[in-house]
C-alpha cells in the first residue's frame, strides 16, 4: 500500500504531516524533503509572552526581607546580583535580560485589579466606564506570521476563555479589541496538534491513550525516507510528542479538580502539589512542541486572572502556599515577603525550565537552537501590591533576531533601586501621584516587531523603538 504522505505533501516542508487513521501530526521541517534550498521562512522567527498576574514582592530596603525577597536584581546592567527570587535564572544568565522603569502610561493610575487587558495592547481602557481595547502584540506579529503555520497563533491561560471587562482571562486580543478566547485544557491544545478528518477519526483520537499510536507503522515508514540527522529530528521530536502525552491525564485532573466556595486559605484540594507543577509544565511543553512542530510561532500564556478565583488563585498550591491573590494581601504577615517571593521563584522557575528545554533543542533547519530564534516574553502589569508601574519583566533569547541578553536593563529616572511604590501593603499606592519617570513599554513591542520582521515604528500611541535593547 502506497505511503498516505504523497510526494506532494513531504515537499510542502512546514506543512507536512504524518498521516494514518484519518489522523495527523504536523511534523518539524525536514532537510531531505527541502525544495530547491532553504526559503525566507525556514527560519522561524517566535514570539511568546508569559503573564501573572498580582506582581512582585518589593520590600522597603530598611525590611530585612528587601535583601533575599525583593523580585528586581542588584547591581548594574552586567555585573548584576539576582536575589533568591530570580536566583534559579542564573544557569541562564547569558541568555536573560531584566528590565525595570516601563509600563504603560494610560494604565499607570489604574487599579492592579484591572490592568491585564491592557499588559499586551497599552490601550486607554481605564479603570471604569466605557471600554475599548485594541490590538496586542502577539496579534500583530500572528497577522505577519500566520501564512506560514497552521495556528496563527496558540492562545492559553489557566482560567480559560475571555473573562470580562477589566477582569480578562486572555491575553490575546485581536484587531478590533476584542478578546480572543484562551483555551486552559491540556488534552484540548494537545489536540490541536492533529487534524482529524470526520467523525470517526476525531472518535477514536478521542478515545486514544496514545495518538502516536495512531501514527506509529507510518512513523517508520517515513523514517526510511530521512536523511540520518532528519531521523534524529523525527526521533527527538516523537519522544517530546510522547512524554508530553504522558502528562495530560495527571495534567487534567488539577484544572478540573472542584473549587468549594469557600476560604481558599484552607483547601485541600484531591489535586496535589505534584498535579500543579505536573500542569504548568505541560502548558509549557504544549507551547514547545507547538513551535517544534511549526504549528504556530505565536503563544501567549496567562497564568492567572488578577483578582480571581478558582484555578489561578490556587496555583501557589504547587509550592505549598495558599492562595496566589491573598499572598500580596500578606506581606507584612511573619514570613510574608518570603512567602510571596517563594511564589515568584516559582513562576520564574518554570519560565526558565521552558527556556531551558528551548536552548537544548537544536533548531530543525540546522541555525542555531531553538532559543536563538524566539523572543520570550514573563511578566506582569503589576509591581508592588497591585501598583500599574515598574512592570517586572523578564525577557529570553532571541540572539539570531537581534537581541543581546545577559543583562539588567534600568530605564527612566528616580527610581533606579526600584523602591517608589515598595513596602505597600494597601491600596493606598495605585492612584497615588507619580514622583519618577517611567518609559512606555509599547516602546520595547516596536523594537520586538521590528526584530521579527514586522514594519512599523509605532505601537499603542507610542513612537520610537527602546534603547539599548
């Protein structure tokens, strides 16, 4: 029986499959099946933006806690110090820049309740009253880029779907400011992985363990076309495929385990520990083999609504703590800068495992590793106790895009030991006057777009890239 991958499809290059059981997986980019040499789109330029939402731990410096807690490193742009909050960064110390003094102008005086819809748009929605979005940046890049992959882009977040006014789930929003709804079950993205063609095959992807499976007499198949370093591809790419599928079930269970309307200082919840660390980090592989596979270059990844409750507020869970939202709330507690910069340790952590897992993976084309070619984005639209100012934001590779990593970038004035808003514990800091000057951060996207590939020099109002970036 003939191959169901004809020789039309393999030489489709980012647009190949493996077929078998009306079921396929997008497979990497192939040298043996590259038509007439390499294109301009052989080399994947990505984009991805992590957030969390409640900001940082900044404690005063006279707090004996500013010295181990506090989220913004020491020291200047090269010779920096990260405290234990970002220490588990520093195997990836020449492959991350910290930025500090941005944000956005028309969200500066709003409540950190209401400022993740803004994070990737910097649109004037306000606090109150009437709103309107606009475009985010991914979006942006996804119309530049989305010709070239299946997905235009991968949208995520652990609450799923839109969210409200103010209170968005989603970090994607599209070119008339509407919310793109975000998708937070592990086996749904997995799925979008592999195109079904009807009934019977999307049932029995569904009934599946293992869509590989489905695929496995194929996978050797098409093995004996590949050249040797295509077949390591292939293999590494399959392994990832797997283990990844490994993880959904245990994955599952933690955003499906019930939320009592109760005290969330108290769950106990049937989904343990092990279960969150087991579905952030499937999250991230998705995104991974996301990229690996072609499917998109393009994600954004929410890892919490701010001010919410149910999946994002009990997250902290995977590192022993009680509810996300109510750490902010105390810090002045004993042990409660500890405890909040425990939970940023974590996000941090788990941002670098994926941008570790980028950097080990060779590039499919042969052009460096993964990593070279994506712009990672981890931060938030909070610093201090829910104050819309001093974003903390962390950024990662993007070496063959232009970018120069290893450093601590410092940007507007008086605030330079990241101490104007620090220590506060009530709402009295979010609409208070600002006394330092900040740079818009829709000034750092412009520079983002245009190392993509994207030609424009204004982004949310604002003209001009970022210096020194």
């Amino acid at each position: 029986m003939k191959h169901p991958m004809s020789d039309k499809t393999v030489t489709l290059t980012r647009r190949a499959f493996l077929r078998g059981a009306g079921v396929a997986l997008a497979l990497p980019w192939f040298e043996t099946f590259a038509a007439g040499g390499l294109t301009k789109d052989e080399t994947p330029k990505r984009y991805v933006s992590i957030y969390h939402p409640d900001g940082v731990g900044l404690p005063l410096k006279s707090d004996p806690a500013w010295n181990d807690w506090s989220w913004f490193p020491r020291g200047g742009e090269k010779d920096f110090e990260f405290t234990k909050v970002l220490e588990v960064l520093e195997p990836l110390r020449s492959d991350v820049t910290i930025y500090s003094g941005l944000s956005h102008p028309a969200a500066r005086n709003v409540h950190g309740h209401s400022n993740a819809d803004q994070y990737l748009t910097g649109a004037p929605i306000g606090g109150h009253g009437p709103y309107q979005n606009t475009i985010s940046l991914d979006q942006v890049y996804a119309e530049h880029a989305g010709d070239f992959t299946r997905h235009s882009s991968l949208v995520m977040s652990t609450n799923g779907g839109v969210g409200g006014p103010r209170g968005a789930q989603t970090q994607s929003f599209n070119r008339e400011g509407r919310p793109i709804p975000a998708m937070n079950k592990p086996k749904q993205i997995f799925d979008l992985l592999f195109v079904t063609s009807g009934r019977d095959a999307a049932d029995r992807l569904a009934r599946s363990k293992s869509a590989l499976d489905l695929l496995i007499d194929n996978t050797r198949s098409l093995g004996r076309q590949l050249s040797k370093h295509d077949q390591q591809t292939l293999q590494q790419y399959l392994d990832a495929v797997r283990d990844t599928e490994l993880k959904l079930v245990k994955a599952q269970k933690w955003i499906d385990a019930p939320i009592p309307k109760v005290d969330t200082r108290n769950l106990h919840l049937d989904a343990e520990p092990k279960e969150a660390r087991l579905y952030f980090q499937t999250m991230y592989e998705l995104i991974y083999l996301a990229f690996l596979s072609d499917s998109t270059r393009v994600a954004t990844f929410q890892l919490g609504r701010e001010n919410g409750e149910g999946p994002h507020d009990l997250l902290s869970l995977a590192v022993g703590l009680g509810g996300a939202h109510g750490l902010t709330h105390a810090v002045k507690e004993p042990g409660g800068w500890q405890n909040l910069g425990t939970y940023n340790r974590y996000q941090a952590e788990e941002f670098g495992r994926f941008v570790q897992k980028l950097k080990d993976t060779p590039e499919p084309n042969g052009k460096g590793n993964m990593l070279d070619n994506t712009f990672a984005m981890h931060g938030s639209a909070s610093s201090s106790f829910h104050l819309s100012r001093n974003y903390p934001i962390i950024s990662a590779g993007g070496k063959n895009l232009g970018f120069t990593n290893g450093r601590y970038l410092k940007f507007g004035k008086g605030n330079e030991d990241n101490q104007a808003g620090a220590g506060i514990a009530t709402d009295a800091g979010w609409n208070s006057k600002m006394e330092v000057e900040e740079l818009p951060l829709a000034k750092l996207f412009v520079t983002i777009l245009q190392r993509l590939g994207v030609e424009r020099d204004s982004f949310g109002g604002h003209t001009g890239s970022l210096p020194r970036v």
